[in-house]
C-alpha cells in the first residue's frame, strides 16, 4: 500500500501527464524505464512508486519545478 504523499505524487504526475496528452510509453521513454513500471506506479495495488530521482527527472521532462508534484502543507 502507498503511503498518502507517495498517492499524491503520483497523482500529481499523472495529472501533468494526461494534462500534455502524454502516454505511458512516453514519459517511461523519457524517464529510461519500462512502459510498465510507469503503468504499475499509477497502480494502486502495486508498490511501485517514484524515487526523488525520478521526481527530479519528471520535473526536467516537464519543464517544471520538482515542487510541482508535493504538497504545500504535510498531508
């Protein structure tokens, strides 16, 4: 199970995801991971998640601040 802040980042990405019509494929492309590791994180019942790493490389992808995927307050 997710914690709440690993869910809200990985909603957060999602959300700019489809928000720029980005497929699954794509972003794992840019990211240098499987289609499917992209497909398990925005899985619930998977334990995949995003590591800082990833975070970091979304926000380049994105052209956006990594602080674009937390919160503003604690959850």
């Amino acid at each position: 199970m997710k914690t709440p802040i690993e869910q809200y980042v990985i909603d957060k990405v999602r959300e700019k995801r489809l928000a720029q019509k980005m497929s699954q494929a794509t972003l794992a492309y840019c990211l240098g991971v499987s289609r499917g590791f992209i497909g398990d994180v925005e899985n619930p019942n998977q334990r995949a998640k995003y590591n800082l790493n990833h975070i970091y490389e979304i926000a380049k992808v994105f052209k956006c601040s990594p602080r674009d995927f937390l919160p503003e307050k604690t959850l």
